[in-house]
C-alpha cells in the first residue's frame, strides 16, 4: 500500500469517528448533550438553536469528507499489492 492510501485511510478513520461522535451529540426532540451543553441558548424562530445549527454543520462536513475518503479509498487501495 502506497503513502497516499495511507494518508487517505488516516483521514477516513477520522471523519468516522467524527461523524459517530457528533451524530451522538445531536438532541432527540429536547433531549441529549447539545441540550446539556447550550440549555440556557434561546432558540431561533425555526426552533433550533445556534448549537444545533453548528452541529448539522460540523456532521455534514464529517458526512461528506467520509463519503469522498471511501470513493478515494476504492480507487487507491489494492489489496495484496
């Protein structure tokens, strides 16, 4: 296996254990940690709030860096070379 597959994998082992953590953090109708962490936030008009704003932020560059590191992966990895 090459350096960049190497690189590539580190990466992609990061955002899974990004997106598992920050996926757990997302709250369940007023419940879970971003309530704990941000309860005295006042929400906005569409009803969440700034922190659960940033989490879908934060989860969905955790999503996507996954996704494009599983695509690399497919095309740079080889087995048994």
């Amino acid at each position: 296996m090459n350096t960049v597959a190497y690189i590539v994998l580190a990466i992609h082992s990061i955002c899974a254990i990004g997106l598992v953590l920050f996926v757990l953090l997302h709250s369940g109708k007023g419940t879970g940690v971003s309530s704990m962490l941000g309860g005295a936030m006042p929400s906005s008009p569409t009803g969440t709030g700034i922190i659960e704003k940033n989490l879908d932020r934060i989860t969905i560059v955790f999503a996507s860096g996954y996704a494009v590191t599983a695509l690399a992966l497919m095309v740079i990895y080889r087995p048994g070379s």
